[in-house]
C-alpha cells in the first residue's frame, strides 16, 4: 500500500530542475535519480497545493510527511464510504474518523489503485479558482520517495534514488544545503521519520515537520520554559489554530529560528496552549528549498533568495493546519471569503495506522 506506479523514465521537468548540477563525475546525480514526477504549486504562497485525480475528478491535494494516512474531505459525487473507525490526533487534540477507500489516486503520470485512506466527516473548502481542497498526501505514500521542493520554479518532485555506493550523496540534489538535519520519530513505536530538532531564541525545540500547515506552532509550555510568560503574551496579537478542532493561542516574535546552518531573524510563530505538538509550517520553510529523504531521515535546506522584484503573495486563508488572526484585519477578511472553510487535520499517529 502507499506506492505509486512510477513511470520508468526520469520526467523532463525533473531533469530541468537538474540543469544547474555539474555533471563532473562518473556516475552524476542525473542517472541515478531513477523515477520521477514533478508537478507545479498552484498557489504562490503557503502550504503547497498540486492537482491530483481521485476517482476521475480533479481536485487540489497538500502533501506532508506529517500526516500518516493519506486523507480526502467529504463531498457530493465522491461516493466514499464509511470503513472502520480510527482514532486520530492533530495538534488540536484527539478526534475519531473511518477508512475508506479510494479507486484510484493519479499525480501527475502516475496512479495508485484500490487503496485505503482517512475519510475526514467535513466538507472541503474551494480555492480561489474553484477546484476542491479535498486531499492531504501523507506519509503512507511519501515515505517511500524523495521529496523535492523547489521555490524557484515553484514545483515539487517525488522521485527514486539509486542507493549504489558510486552515486552522489542525495543532497547534492541543491546548490548550497549544508549540512543535512537528521530526522527521527515523533516515538519509539513509530518509523515515520518527521522531527527535527531546531533552535528557538537558542533554546532547542523539537519540531514536527509539517508542508501542509500555513503556519509554525509552538506548544505554551515549550514558551514557558523559555521565559515567555503568560502576561507576555497577552500583548500579542490573538489567533484561532484550526485543525479540526479550534484552539486559541498568540502569534508571538522571536529573534533567531536556527535549523542546522540556516537562522532566520526575526520571525512570528503561534503560541499554543493545549497544542500536541510543535509543528514546523510553511511561514517558516518558504525561506527554503527543501530536500526530504524520509527513507534515511534526512533534511536539506537551500536558502531560497527571492529574484529582483520579487513580490510574496498571501497563504491560501485555509490548509489542513492552518490560522487566523482572533480580530481580524480588512485585507485578511477579503483574501479569507472565498476560501474559508473548517477540516479535520488527518492524524500524524493514528491507532492502527501502517
């Protein structure tokens, strides 16, 4: 279950993405990426979205390593049914949803038959342009491939690495990584390889690495412990966290995020109280290309420096984790209208998960 029926050629897209990695030795990173499929954002900013097919209809998919079960949202026409129960936890809290089934998952060339997946019980939000929100590509699927995030060309790939002892080392893969992150499991019962550890105003934080929430997360008591008080806080502009279930928290400023080699400055992270993980979102990871080995538990990240005359555009108000300010400004309630929607965050962990 969870792998896809990769073509047997490497795409030209994926070979695009390669042109800029000399090809000096004898064996180079371009024949030993084996398969591929590379598929465009369709949006600028916040959690990424691709169109994928389910069950012959078109539909915008997240994907995230985080999420355990590949999971799609209720809607007319689908025809899902209701399977086993399952218990399932997001950074909001406990929740319980059912399996179903999927006929078929198609990205980009490829397709994936007959298989299972979380049914979330609400009904999926639309973009801008009209196309349902309605799937969360998870680690079930992920976790056997490589994951390329490219800022650039604003495309991410999925693809098959040659593991022979005369290819390059993975990372290889972007221009100026670093050194790579280990990641590791969230427990000890679990393969899924998704946290990594990072240093929050120096104070070492372990994160849930997490490309389908529009924003990073950091549990009150993890705040706490590093001298944030509550009174602090109060100062801070309030936030409603929706993940299927809401909690309230405060988008509170830190001088210096530090993962591996890479430091941000001055950034706003949501502190939460109740919340069951630190999640490492998109507001944070959009300042990089992103290499993911999850096979090995590895990380690259390549500084992403904006082009000349480079303009950010705003998050999609809705992702699987996402937030809004509690007192919301006019420009967010305009973006927010045609997109506003509530989903259930599929679980990092279920009980019986694979």
């Amino acid at each position: 279950m969870g792998r896809l029926s990769f073509r047997r050629h490497i795409s030209s897209a994926f070979l695009a993405l390669l042109t800029f990695i000399p090809s000096t030795q004898a064996r180079s990173i371009h024949d030993c990426v084996l398969t591929s499929e590379v598929l465009p954002f369709l949006n600028p900013a916040g959690a990424p979205v691709i169109h994928v097919r389910v069950n012959d209809h078109d539909v915008g998919a997240f994907f995230s390593t985080f999420t355990t079960r590949t999971s799609v949202w209720d809607a007319k026409g689908f025809d899902f049914y209701r399977e086993d129960p399952i218990r399932t936890i997001s950074v909001t809290g406990t929740g319980g949803n059912y399996s179903t089934n999927i006929r078929s998952l198609q990205i980009g060339q490829s397709t994936l038959k007959d298989m299972t997946a979380l049914l979330v019980g609400e009904r999926p939000p639309k973009a801008p342009d009209g196309l349902l929100l309605m799937v969360d590509i998870g680690w079930d699927i992920l976790g056997n491939y490589h994951i390329l995030i490219d800022r650039y060309s604003q495309k991410m790939a999925i693809f098959t690495y040659d593991t022979a002892p005369d290819c390059p080392d993975i990372g290889t893969l972007l221009k100026d990584p670093g050194p790579s992150l280990p990641l590791v499991s969230f427990d000890d019962d679990s393969p899924q390889r998704d946290q990594v550890t990072a240093l929050l105003d120096g104070h070492k934080v372990d994160m849930q690495l997490n490309t389908s929430a529009n924003r990073s997360i950091i549990q009150q008591w993890v705040a706490r412990k590093m001298g944030i008080s509550r009174r602090m806080l109060t100062q801070d502009d309030e936030i409603r966290v929706g993940a299927g279930e809401v909690l309230l928290g405060h988008r509170h400023h830190f001088n210096t995020l530090q993962l591996g080699s890479h430091t941000l400055h001055d950034i706003t992270l949501d502190v939460v109280p109740d919340a069951e993980f630190n999640i490492l979102g998109m507001d944070v990871l959009k300042h990089f290309n992103v290499l993911i080995n999850s096979m090995a538990g590895k990380l690259w990240l390549e500084d992403f420096k904006p082009p000349a005359g480079y303009v950010e555009e705003k998050a999609l108000p809705w992702s699987p984790t996402h937030d809004r300010l509690s007192i919301t400004h006019a420009s967010e309630e305009k973006q927010a209208t045609p997109a506003q929607g509530q989903g259930a965050k599929p679980a990092p962990h279920p009980i019986g998960s694979p």
